[in-house]
C-alpha cells in the first residue's frame, strides 16, 4: 500500500521561520502607520454568509462567478441540522461594512477608520503574484462624516506611504471616477452602444461580460480586447457636473500632498460596489499580476446591505505582492539569541538547565541543546541561532562553581561566579 504524501493546497504555501522576519517587519510597519493616519483594528471572521460577498461584490463580478471557496455544512441550529451557505472571504470590505452595520457604529462615531490585515481566499488558477489563499491589509472609512474629497486623498496617500515605507518606489498611482449611481448606468450604457459593433472581435470572456459587466472589457488583458477598447472615446461625457467636481478636488489635495498619479479612463475596477473615485497602484517590476493594492469609494454599499445611508472609501494590498516587488530588499535576518548555553556532561546539563530558567524568566532570550553533543557541534548551533553570548560549562567549571561566558562577536571569554547558585552575576554580564 502506497502512503500518500501530503502538500499544501495549490495555491497556498507555507511561511516558514525564517520568512517570518519580513513578514513582521511588514506588518509591523503597517500597524504602526495606520495608527498615524488615525485607523484602528478590525477583526472580522475568515468566513460570512455566501450572501453577504454577492451582494456586496455583485453576482456578476468575476470574484462571485468563478472564485469563491464555499463551505457547504450541515451545522446545528437550534435542535435542528439546516444545510448553510458559507464562503471564505474573497477580500474584506463586505464583511467589515457588515459589521459596522451589526455593531451600530454609525451611532458611535461620525467616521469609523478600521484596518485589516489578513489572509483572503480565492478560487483563482495560481501563477506567481496570484493565491488562493493571500494577505491583504486595508482599511475602510466608513460613517456620515465621510462624504469628503480630503477622505479621498488621505486613503489614497495612506497607500502610497505605506508602500513607501516598505521601501518600495518602483510603482505607479492610476486614479479614475466612476461618479454616482446615475453616471455609472449612463457610463455602461455608452459602453454597450459603443462595444454592440466589436462584439465579435472580443474574447469569448468579454462576449459574456458585455451583459453582466461590461465595465471589465475595459481592462481585459486580452490584444484584441485592448485594441477595440482603444479605439472608443473614453471621455468623462458620462459624468454630472457634481460628479466631475468632486474628481477635481481629489485631485487638487493629491497635488497639493505632492502625490504623482496617472489619471487612467480605462480603469473601472472588478467589482460592483464602487463609486466616483477608484485608484489602482501598479508595480513595474511584477509581470502580469502587477496590482499592488486597489481601492476606491463605495457610498451606496453600507445602504445597499440594509444598513444606514452612509459613505465610504477604502483600499487594500496584496501583501505577498509587496514581498515580490521588493526582492532582495524584503530579506529580513531572522533575530538571533541573547544566549546559548553549551553542557559537556549530564551534570552540566543539570546546571544549565537551571540557570537557562532563570535568564529566560528575566526575559533572556536563550536555549540549550540537551544532547550533550560535542562542543564543536553545541559551538555550531550556537552560531546558527546567532547567540550573542555562550555559555558553556563543563567538569572543571562545576568544580570551581564557575561558568565560562564566551562573548561571541568579540571573541573573549571570562569565568563567572556561580556559587551557591547565585547567577545575578551571570545575569547582569549577559545583559550588558
Ligand atoms: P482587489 O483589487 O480585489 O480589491 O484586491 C486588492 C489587492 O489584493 C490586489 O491589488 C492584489 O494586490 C491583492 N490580491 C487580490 N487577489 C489576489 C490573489 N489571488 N493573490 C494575491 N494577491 C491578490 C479588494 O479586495 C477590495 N476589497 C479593495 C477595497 C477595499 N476597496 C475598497 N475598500
């Protein structure tokens, strides 16, 4: 009988140890800008209703059609077993604007600021750059209050400083409006006329997005697509004037925080919740998958999941999409220990295990190998695990109640006291 090997699910992968630092540095980094920007932390469950994501999303979307990982249970309710349609979130925004409807915070507060950070899930075929399972980390300002351009260009600068902050400076900041309601019905029924004669010439993809979502052709990466939607005139005809004013004073705070971007008319955005401003930020080092983050403005969503009449705006980044475009630069050294204590017989152990204790109860980083090794290899790991100082003890330092403390960058050694078990000389040497 053959036994099977397991591996990761296609699509997903592993964050091993020494991946982590980088991993850390991101996020710590992002939290601690987000608090800068006045943001603060919402955890949301890994999975909501399958309902919530379509009607949030729009059943049309290419995220609702073809990339939800669903959940088909049987769970108790009540007394009674019922079948339940749950999905994996797909990305955050539904479920956080679920629950600031559940949790009222429109009475709370004028303007809920939250952020995100966290694994997302989607069914898509993987390729470099593109998971099914991935982090994002994002925020969404959401309340009466934020009926504003300056929220506009605060969540896009947020973006673009936080992307900086990583180090990364090789990207591109691509901005457009959608304007209201009315403007985007007038926007998809300008597509439609325009589009009705190049049918034919577009991908079978794009044939059946012309019904359910004719904005996507836009951005179809298709060559026979491009060329088609490169020869209709994408003015901003579609927009009211109050729509187009509004576009302007984003882009007005934009210039005056000095942030470069590209007015882009083609970019609409997959999915169905937004209005007036959408951006995207695009990396130039990261082949086909090259959105780093995207984001925009959503002011019917909150109302359209039965919530109050509220607006709001947000953005997320694809955080293994950071790590790619930064390269060599995402390279964090792993922390190495404050020390390592070497034992060369059982009664050494016995000692070392003591004093390990206690320089790990007054917060020292160590460890110990209990193998009782040879010195060489105990020497090895402690130069793996990056100790900064060594202990070792062996016969000759029991007999003399010492121990030899080796500082490794330096490359001395001195014998230290510990008679009758008293190791606040150790200590205070180790802590220096
Ligand atoms: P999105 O454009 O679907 O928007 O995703 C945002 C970012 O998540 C992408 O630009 C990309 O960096 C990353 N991402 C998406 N899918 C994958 C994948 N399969 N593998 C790796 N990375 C991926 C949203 O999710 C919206 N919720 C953003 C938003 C927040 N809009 C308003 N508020």
């Amino acid at each position: 009988m053959s036994i099977k090997n397991f591996s990761v699910p296609r699509g997903t992968s592993d964050i091993l140890p020494e991946q982590i630092p980088t991993w850390q540095m991101i996020e710590s980094k992002a939290r601690e800008i987000f608090h800068t920007f006045g943001f603060r932390e919402i955890r949301t469950p890994y999975f909501e209703e399958t309902e919530l994501f379509a009607r949030s999303m729009g059943q049309t979307s290419d995220v609702v059609q073809k990339q939800m990982l669903n959940l088909q249970a049987q769970l108790l309710q009540g007394d009674e077993e019922k079948s339940v349609h749950l999905s994996l979130r797909p990305e955050n925004t539904a479920s956080v604007v679920r629950s600031y409807i559940q949790n009222r915070l429109d009475k709370k507060e004028g303007l809920s600021k939250l952020y995100y950070l966290g694994a997302m899930f989607r069914g898509e075929r993987p390729q470099k750059g593109r998971l099914r399972q991935f982090h994002q980390m994002g925020v969404e300002a959401i309340g009466p209050d934020g009926k504003t351009a300056y929220l506009d260009a605060e969540v896009i600068s947020l973006a673009v400083y936080l992307l900086k902050s990583f180090g990364l400076n090789n990207f591109k900041l691509k901005i457009n409006t959608l304007g209201d309601s009315q403007d985007k019905e007038n926007f998809s029924k300008y597509l439609r006329t325009e589009l009705k004669p190049r049918l034919s010439q577009l991908c079978p993809d794009c044939q059946s997005r012309f019904e359910r979502n004719v904005f996507r052709i836009l951005d179809c990466k298709n060559h026979d697509c491009q060329k088609q939607v490169s020869q209709i005139n994408l003015d901003d005809s579609y927009l009211s004037s109050a729509s187009r004013e509004y576009f302007q004073q984003v882009k007005k705070v934009l210039n005056d925080f000095k942030i470069e971007y590209e007015v882009t008319p083609k970019l609409v955005r997959g999915l169905d919740y937004y209005t007036h401003t959408v951006f995207e930020i695009t990396g130039s080092s990261l082949g086909s998958q090259d959105a780093l983050g995207a984001g925009g403005r959503y002011n019917r969503l909150v109302e359209d999941l039965s919530g109050p009449d509220v607006p709001a705006v947000g953005f997320a980044l694809g955080i293994e999409r950071i790590i790619l475009a930064l390269g060599e630069k995402a390279v964090v050294e792993e922390k190495g220990l404050d020390a390592f204590i070497v034992a060369l017989d059982q009664p050494a152990l016995s000692e070392g295990v003591l004093i390990l204790n206690e320089l790990r109860l007054h917060k020292i980083s160590s460890d110990i190998d209990y193998t009782l090794a040879s010195m060489k290899s105990q020497m090895r790991l402690a130069n793996k695990l990056k100790a900064a100082k060594v202990i070792i003890i062996g016969e000759n330092e029991l007999k003399k109640e010492v121990v030899l403390l080796k500082n490794m960058s330096e490359s001395t050694q001195e014998e230290i006291s510990i008679k009758n078990k008293n190791y606040s000389t150790l200590l205070n040497r180790i802590a220096k």
